[in-house]
C-alpha cells in the first residue's frame, strides 16, 4: 500500500468499514457516469428561458454538484451525490416562469426560500412533523406524478409530442412523404432509438446506461444530418407568417434564432454559431447567473403590479412550500433508498447521520438559489455507488472530482441535441412512475388522491397543483367517510394553503 493510499485509509477507516481505496474511487466513477446526464439535460432546459446561456448553466450545474456532492460527504460521511433534481427543475423553468410569469430572477428567490426554510425544520425538527402531515398514499404519488410530467417534457422537447388546436396535444408527424419530411422525421426516430438503447443497456446492467444512451443519440444525430438537406448550412431564414412562406434555408445543426415580425409579418431566423470557447461559459456564469438571487431577485414589482399583493403573498407562499415539500420527500426517500442498496441502514433500519444529510441538503440547494439553478438535492442514481461499494466520504469527494473535470468539457456537451438530451428525460421519468406499485388502488379513498396527484402534475404543468389536488380530495373523502377525526392539524393546515391558492391565485 502506498503513502497515500495508506493516508486515505486511515482517514476514511477504509479497512474498518470493509472497503478500500480502489473500491471507493470505482464507486464514486459509477455514480457519476450514472448521474452526469444533469450536466447537459439541466443547462439545455434553462437555456429555454432564453436569459441564461447553455454554456454558463452548465457550469452553475457543475458547480452546485461539486459544492452539494462535498457537502453531503463532509458533514454526512455518506457516499452519496448532490445536484440539481429532475423535476424541480422542469418545475422552475415550465411552471414558475413559463406559466406563472416570473422571471428567472425572481424564481430563485423561491429556491432560496426553500433552502431556508429546510434549514429551519432540519434544525429544529418540524421536518418530521410536516413529513408526517402529508398521508402514506400521496408521499407515493408525487414522485410518480414527477416522474410523469418530466417524461411529458422530454416528449416535447424531442418533439414527439406538439401542440394541437383541437385536442391540446398530438402526435409529431411522423409522415414521410411530404416536402423535406424526413429533416423533421430524423430527431424523432433519434429519441425513440436513444430510449430503447438506454432501456436496453440498463437491462444488461451497464454503467451509466443513460449518459451513453444520450451520447449515442447525440452521435447518430449528425450522422443521420448527413441525409438531410442543409443541415450544416448557415443560410438565413426568411418566414412570413401570414403567407406562410419561407425563403432560404435553416441551419439545422446549430439552431436560429428567431425575431419579432415586422409590419409586414416578416421574421428573420437567424443562424447560431455554436461557440467552442473554454472560457465563454466561465464568462456568461459571472454575468447571467451568478448572484441574480441578491441583484434582480427581490425585484417582484411588475409581477405583483400586474397580478396584485394578495395573490404574490399566497404564490410565494404555495410556490415555496411545493419546492421544499418535494425537496424534502425527494430527499428522504433517496437517502434510505441509496444507503439500503449498500447495506449502510444502521442497526434500527435508519439512515446514519439522518439530519446531517438533510442539512447538507438544504445548504446545497441555497447554494445553488445564489449560483443560479433550481433545488439542490440527493441523487437517486447514487444507488449505483453503494451498489458498486462506496461506504465513505470518499466516495462523494471523487464523483465532485470528476464534476470539476466535465466542467471545461462545456464545449462538446453544447453540440449535444435536444432530442438526444430529451432521452434522459423520459427514461428518468420512467424510473420514477415505480412507486405506483406501492399505491392500494383498489381503495377508493387511497386511489382518488394518488391518482390526482400523478395525473394533475403533468396535465396542468405544475407539480404544486398536483400536491394541492390530492391533499384537498384526501381530507374530503376522510371528511365524507366520517373519519375526519383521523386526519392531523398540519394536514389540514396545509391544505387550507393550497385550497387558498386554487381560489385566489390561479
């Protein structure tokens, strides 16, 4: 054994607690081949919001895993990863500012309340009295619901799913025989193939079976471009759009950008130059996201200017509430979830260092509210690390390690399509509609809630609602049935809090 190896062992208790240094760096490399997808999928859905660069949110996602991965390792001693989590992502960039119109900005100061506020509940213990007040059957149905609505993302963002005017939603077309079918044709069949390689890489048990499937994609992606007529141009795009003509040609490989129509209804799509600078995402981290929380956060004047005081006090509320409601759920349930797999339950079947963890937890997530990105949590995909037999902190350090690395690989990653990225997406969601197994679905008082929970979350793109909706028909049904006696004061006051939201904010 080296100086240095005998080092970390002595440090750690390697030996002690049955493993080695070679063990815990193949354990931290597991789980971040299984869990650095997040790179590419996170920076891809902020830079939807069109004020954030793919480039500078792929560092914010780097740099907030970094911090929370040696977070959870330093005050835990657990072998687990932290990042921002699918879902509450979706739910920042779909919900929040796409459809309750506050700006990215403003979002973050929701994060940041969360992260507070998990804080306060880790300290004093009210985190076990909320945990407590939400009933068995919907703490089953929201990672359900998640996993569902970011499923429903990532089928649009490939584009296998659009907008229809006449029943909401579609089919892409997948028709080839028109005009330049197949341009539009080839992303679709990409995200279809890129599922079915990672569903079927998982099912051989390869590591980091979604990070290839995404690449994979991504590689066939060009490969199929070489088919498609001017997809490597970088022509400019003229569309009327009310003549519905089109003069030029689109540059597919990079993407447009398009501008507001003119008098005549003109507008101008123009090519992007992908930029494979090093240093331009460092560069666009220090002027579009850092900090945001503290210079242009707090600014809610237009928002309640145009929606009122009242609705912004219940919004701010509800909205905060949801983020740490399901940070906290999403949190407990992966920590016991990923220490099972490893055999690190203690002698009562607990987590060791339970509320370390969760305090790790909410430090992370108001480190990433001031970096820049959405809830900071646990990754569940840090069960192929304890799988793999990371026992120690040593196993964090080297997966934060590692995510300092991909950090300069920004450049390759931006070549990345969204159909390739959108794989990860509707895989993970997969992953999560497995706890609908454990729903009692032939009890009507059990399945009414769980059933609205998942379905209201996709359906009306907000997690919240999905939450609102099963704890209102949960206590109705008690109420109804005559066993309102059994529901607790928490619940019911948490359900006053979003029946609020329903009848005078949205």
């Amino acid at each position: 054994m080296s100086k240095f190896n005998a080092f970390l062992d002595k440090k750690f208790d390697l030996t002690k607690k049955g493993t080695s240094v070679k063990t815990e760096v193949m354990a931290g490399l597991t789980t971040f081949m299984a869990m650095v997808y997040i790179l590419m999928v996170n920076a891809g859905m902020f830079a939807d919001l069109g004020v954030v660069s793919y480039g500078a949110m792929y560092i914010v996602t780097a740099l907030s895993a970094i911090v929370g991965t040696v977070l959870i390792g330093l005050l835990s001693g657990l072998p687990l990863a932290q990042a921002p989590g699918m879902g509450l992502n979706a739910f920042f960039v779909y919900t929040i500012c796409f459809g309750f119109g506050f700006s990215y900005a403003n979002t973050l100061v929701f994060i940041l309340i969360d992260g507070l506020v998990f804080i306060a509940l880790t300290a004093t213990g009210l985190r076990k009295k909320i945990f407590e007040a939400i009933p068995a059957d919907i703490k089953k149905a929201i990672p359900a619901g998640i996993g569902l609505f970011i499923a429903f993302l990532g089928l649009q963002n490939a584009g296998l799913v659009v907008a229809d005017a006449s029943t909401g939603v579609t089919l892409g077309s997948m028709n080839l025989l028109g005009t330049n079918a197949w341009a539009g044709v080839m992303p679709l069949v990409v995200c279809v193939l890129g599922v079915i390689a990672i569903a079927a890489m998982s099912k051989k048990n390869v590591k980091g079976a979604i990070l290839w499937g995404i690449l994979g994609a991504g590689v066939l992606y060009f490969l199929l471009g070489l088919t498609v007529p001017g997809f490597y141009s970088t022509d400019t795009v003229i569309y009327n759009v009310l003549t519905e003509e089109a003069s030029g040609r689109l540059n597919y490989f990079g993407g447009y950008t398009a501008s507001d129509p003119d008098v005549l209804g003109n507008v101008t799509y123009t090519a992007n130059k992908l930029s494979l600078s090093i240093i331009q995402p460092f560069k666009d981290f220090g002027t579009q996201a850092v900090g945001k929380v503290f210079t242009e956060g707090f600014n809610f004047g237009p928002w309640i200017k145009e929606n009122g005081a009242g609705q912004f006090i219940l919004m701010l509320v509800t909205t905060s509430l949801a983020f740490c409601l399901v940070d906290m759920f999403d949190t407990l349930g992966t920590l016991y979830g990923a220490c099972k797999s490893g055999n690190l339950l203690d002698e009562n079947g607990d987590v060791p260092n339970m509320n370390k963890a969760m305090m790790a937890d909410a430090i992370a997530t108001c480190t990433g509210a001031i970096l820049g990105t959405s809830t900071v949590t646990t990754f569940v995909e840090s069960s192929a690390g304890t799988a793999a037999g990371g026992k120690t902190a040593l196993t964090s350090y080297v997966i934060a390690a590692l995510f300092a690395v991909a950090m300069f690989l920004s450049p390759i990653a931006q070549l990345i399509p969204s159909c390739a990225t959108a794989t990860a997406l509707i895989y993970v969601g997969i992953l999560m509609m497995n706890n609908v197994r454990d729903i009692e679905w032939t009890d009507p008082a059990v399945a009414l809630p769980a059933f609205l929970t998942i379905a209201m979350m996709p359906f009306t793109y907000n997690i919240s609602f999905g939450i609102g909706f099963g704890l209102i028909s949960h206590v109705l049904i008690k109420v109804c049935t005559g066993k309102a006696k059994e529901i607790s004061i928490a619940t019911y006051v948490l359900t006053a809090i979003f029946l609020l939201m329903f009848l005078f904010t949205h």
